[in-house]
C-alpha cells in the first residue's frame, strides 16, 4: 500500500531535486502532498523550469497524518526554516522515527530542528560545516542513510541513489 509523504517547499526549490523524486515517489504508488504557508499558491523553483500549486497550508495540517517526510533542497528549506511552524512539522517526523528525505540544502531544516545530533548524513558541499556544528556525523558521499529513517544526499547528480535508498524504506 503506498504511503503518504509530506513534502515541505516554497519558493525557490531546486527543480530537479523536487520534480525526480516525485516522479519516483508516485510511479511506486505513493501519494506525495506539498505543504507551504499558503495552500492554492504556486510556487516556481529556482531554475524557473517547475512551478508546483500547494496542496496544503502548515496551519491545516498533522505530522500524524503523513507517513515520510520529503524536504527538496535549492533555496527553500533554508527560507523555510526560519517560520517555527515547519521546524516543528519536520521535528515530529525525527522524533516518531518516520522516514525523513532530505537533498542538497534539505537538512538546513533538520539543523534548524537541532535533529541531526549523533546522525550520519549528508548535504550540499556549503553546508556539511553546518551539518557538522549541529552534531552530525558528516559523510561526503553520495546518499548516506541513517538509522533506517534518515535518507540524505549532497546534489542534484545523487537524485538515482537518493530515489533508490527513500524507495526502499517505504517500502520497508
């Protein structure tokens, strides 16, 4: 039975990084809602090449309610990161053990969640000294998983072995 995955985003997500995972996530039978401060806005990735309307507001929806947690990396997560709401949101998927999706800029939520202590993960090359500060153990490679919840990757060229390694713990 496919899952529910919450995906956080706004303006200025790195395309590629939002639109592949999708596909994979929805060609395997999963439902992928996106969430942003305004449901019915749209939102256009930073390459201009994507624009995606929100299926949610984060004021109408429960952590409870979702089975994974997808955050595209690009400008967003770190504009994201600064509204308590969506800290929060991403927070419950950690501490519930729930599997959590995160690429390029993606963990700057996790860092923000102060979530990311004594976990294996990566990011984008800018942010792995950041990764480190907040308690991560910082792996530059390709996709790095972590405790059979925590998926990671640094870029847009992981996207396969990203979509391969979230695949296999929804599947799980």
């Amino acid at each position: 039975m496919g899952k529910k995955i919450a995906t956080v985003m706004t303006d200025m997500f790195e395309d590629v990084e939002y639109t592949e995972p999708v596909q994979a996530f929805k060609d395997a039978g999963h439902e992928v809602v996106t969430i942003e401060k305004e449901k019915g806005k749209q939102v256009t990735g930073k390459n201009k090449e994507t624009s995606v309307i929100i299926n949610e507001s984060i004021d109408d929806v429960d952590p409870k309610e979702f089975d994974a947690l997808f955050i595209p990396g690009g400008f967003s997560p770190d504009i994201l990161r600064a509204d308590e709401r969506f800290v929060t949101f991403a927070s419950h998927f950690m501490d519930e053990k729930k599997p959590v999706f995160a690429i390029c800029h993606g963990p700057q939520l996790l860092i923000t969640a102060k979530k990311l202590e004594g976990r294996k993960a990566t990011g984008f090359k800018s942010i792995q000294t950041d990764m480190a500060y907040a308690g991560a153990n910082v792996q530059d490679e390709e996709v790095v998983v972590c405790c059979n919840q925590l998926v990671t990757s640094r870029q847009p060229d992981d996207i396969p072995a990203f979509n391969r390694e979230a695949l296999q713990l929804l599947n799980n």
